[in-house]
C-alpha cells in the first residue's frame, strides 16, 4: 500500500518515526530505547564528549540528554565524571559494555537504512546518504 507525502515534512516525518520504530525493536534485546543508542553511537565514535556536545551533536534538549545519559550511566553504558578545565560540565566516556554493544548498533542502524532504501539502487542510496548529511549539517550551522 502506498501513502502519499506531498511534503518534505511529511517524508521526513515518516522517516524519522520508521526508523526509530525499527531502531527500537532493533535494541530490545539489550534493553536500549533507539533514543539510547544513539547516545551511546556518539559516545562511542568520540571516546569523550561533554553532555553539552552531545546535546548540540544531537539537536536535542539539554534535559532530555540528561535523563538519557543518566539511565544509561545507571545501567552500566557510560560513565559521567567533572570536566577538569570546568567543574560545571560533565565529561561522558562509554564504558566497556557500551563499547560492546556499540558494532551492534552502527549495525542495526546501517539494517534500517538499508531498510528504508530497499528499492533505491546502490549509487541513489550513497547519493540519498550524502545529501541527508548536507541537510543535517546545513541545519545544524543555522542553530539559533
């Protein structure tokens, strides 16, 4: 069955939600929200960052970072220790379980992508990949 979207929006609606639907069913078994995992992906491909970082690498809000990064020091995946330079920052490293369970989820997150681009042909879906990153990263700059 086919729905149409006659908006950008709409496609990019559909997309997001899919995806973390997938994402989520995907991680299940490590008892991971697809909101976590995507945590612990950019924790991962850092070694370090401060939760502000994660918080503008994500373009999320401050407190929900918060509460993610929270949970998933509590359930073993990160740890949160002061920033040296500055005592009101928290530097955030992932631990060995994090590292762990980090090639699962670059994994489960490739399996999505390929899920949403099924019918695109190999050159249309690294095109699709450049210019999705275009757009993130076009959005980003323009933070207010």
């Amino acid at each position: 069955m086919s729905y149409p979207t006659d908006t950008p929006f709409k496609s990019i609606s559909i997309l997001y939600r899919k995806s973390h639907i997938w994402l989520n069913n995907g991680c299940a078994g490590y008892d991971l929200t697809a909101a976590q995992a995507v945590v612990i992906l950019i924790v991962c491909d850092f070694s370090v960052l401060t939760q502000d970082d994660i918080t503008k690498r994500l373009s999320l809000d401050k407190s929900v970072i918060a509460k993610t990064v929270t949970k998933l020091v509590k359930t073993g995946f990160l740890v949160r220790t002061t920033n040296a330079k500055d005592k009101r920052t928290y530097d955030i490293r992932p631990t060995q379980k994090a590292m762990d369970v980090y090639p699962f989820i670059k994994k489960e997150i490739e399996s999505c992508f390929q899920r949403m681009t099924q019918p695109m042909t190999e050159t249309e879906r690294e095109e699709f990949r450049r210019l999705l990153l275009l757009a993130a990263e076009t959005t980003l700059s323009q933070e207010d």
